[in-house]
C-alpha cells in the first residue's frame, strides 16, 4: 500500500524538484530578484514562487532583502556548493598566492575548474584599477576561447580531454576565438609546450589573460588561475615576468595540495 502511494506521489514530487531547482538556478543568475520576475521568467504563478521561497527561506538556503520581496542565495548554498569543489581545501589554499598576483600585477585573478565541458570561476581577486574584466564566483566561461580552459585540457589525460572536448561547443566569439577542434588541440600542444596558455582577445574584448594550472597530489591538473589584463595595460616585455609569478603561485598551491613532482619544471615537462 505505502509503495502504491510513493508511485502516484512520485510525478508530482519531482515536478516539485525541478520547480526548486529552476527557482535556484534563476537566483543564482542574479543577485537579487522579486517573486513577479521570477513568475514571468520561470512561467510560474506567483503564489507558488512565493511558497517554495518562503520554504527554502525557512532551510536557510535564501535570504529575502529587509523589507522588501526580492530574494538571494544565502551562503549555506555557497558552503554546499564548495564541497563539490576538486579540493575541499582548493580555494582556501588559493586565496593568499591569489592576493600576492594582484597585488604584484595589479589586475585580475581568477581561479576555475571544469564543470561539464566548461569552466566556471571559482575564487577571484579584482583588479585595484577601474577598468578590468567582468567576471564572477560561480560564471561559467568557454574552455576554447580562455586561458584556464586551455591550461586544464593541455595537461589531461588524452582520453578524458576527448570526452570533454565531444560535449564542448566551438563558439565563435569574437574574431580570434579558435573554433576547429583540430587548431584547437594544435593550441594545446603549444600550451603545453610553454607551460602557460593564453587568451589573446578570445573570449572578451579587448582582454588578454594569461594562466597556469594547478596540480594535485597525484600531478593531474585540479584547477586552473589566470591573470586578466585590459590590452591597454599588458606589456608584452613584461610577459615573462607575469609568466614566472604565475608558475611560481602554482607551484606554491600545488606543493601544499601534496603535488611532490611539479610538471611545470623544466625537468619534468621534459620527461
């Protein structure tokens, strides 16, 4: 009899997930949002936007602004969403050799690992100027087209790099975006060659990045950290210098990942 009851209960129980879900996903795309958009943009009835907000409200998982009905995700989202992280210890590790790059360049570090046949930001420190790239904990970029996709696929396992690259899409972007998978592993090679890999206006306009991967305890690439630069502001003679600070930040984070053979010096890149 209760097994009769779960299976009727069932279709409507996991329309109720994904409606949680959806809610979910819409919130994280912005930082703050009021139960009508929400209605309009999930085309749900504004009463049943209202109670599964108030219920996830009551979990801890959103926050409603004082008075007011716009909604965000609260950090207990944040705290589960860091335990899918690669390391648990990952961004904690990141954070201080992160800090020392800005400080040392004076622009933007980004952190990012795979998700899916993509990256998505996941520890960031701004640039001190102005003017930087756009970008986001929790943003999801192109591996193709970027300098921390490029770094995590050059040192992957052959066979996984092609099961990642049969779910990617060659988007073009803007007008240097590599968009044939055969240049796009040719790039790899050279990436790997060098021990670094770039983003030359790629992805963003007028961006260049630089990255670096970073390696776990068994050498396998865990995470990638990029350097952003408006193109105004990057020094190609200084180039060298902004490539050694990265490798140098890498290797700090991957020694204390338990990484004992860094594959980014020249010895072992050799072998």
């Amino acid at each position: 009899m209760d097994e009769d009851i779960g299976d009727s209960k069932q279709p409507e129980s996991v329309a109720a997930v994904l409606k949680v879900f959806a809610i979910l996903n819409a919130l994280g795309e912005r930082s703050d949002i009021g139960i009508t958009d929400l209605s309009v943009r999930l085309a749900m009835p504004k009463a049943t936007v209202y109670r599964f907000l108030q219920t996830m409200k009551s979990l801890g998982y959103v926050r409603q602004e004082p008075d007011s009905e716009r909604y965000g995700l609260a950090m207990r989202m944040f705290e589960i969403g860091a335990k899918a992280l690669p390391s648990p210890d990952l961004v904690e590790l990141a954070k201080h050799p992160m800090q020392m790059l800005a400080d040392a360049t004076g622009e933007t570090v980004h952190l990012g690992s795979l998700i899916d046949s993509e990256i998505i930001y996941i520890h960031k420190v701004d640039s001190r100027h102005m003017l930087g790239m756009y970008s986001r904990v929790g943003r999801r970029a192109p591996l193709h087209c970027t300098a921390i996709g490029k770094v995590l696929l050059a040192w992957e396992h052959p066979e996984r790099r092609d099961r990642i690259l049969d779910g990617a899409e060659f988007k073009r972007f803007r007008d240097k975006t590599i968009t044939e998978r055969p240049a796009f592993l040719a790039e790899l090679a050279q990436v790997k060659a060098q021990g670094y890999g770039e983003d030359r206006e790629e992805f963003d306009d007028h961006i260049r990045c630089l990255g670096v991967p970073i390696f776990d305890r068994l050498g396998q690439p865990i995470a990638g950290m990029s350097v952003s630069f408006p193109t105004f502001r990057f020094d190609d003679a200084k180039a060298p210098d902004y490539i050694r600070l990265l490798q140098a930040a890498s290797r700090d984070i991957s020694e204390k990942l338990g990484c004992t053979r860094f594959p980014l010096d020249p010895a072992q890149a050799a072998a």
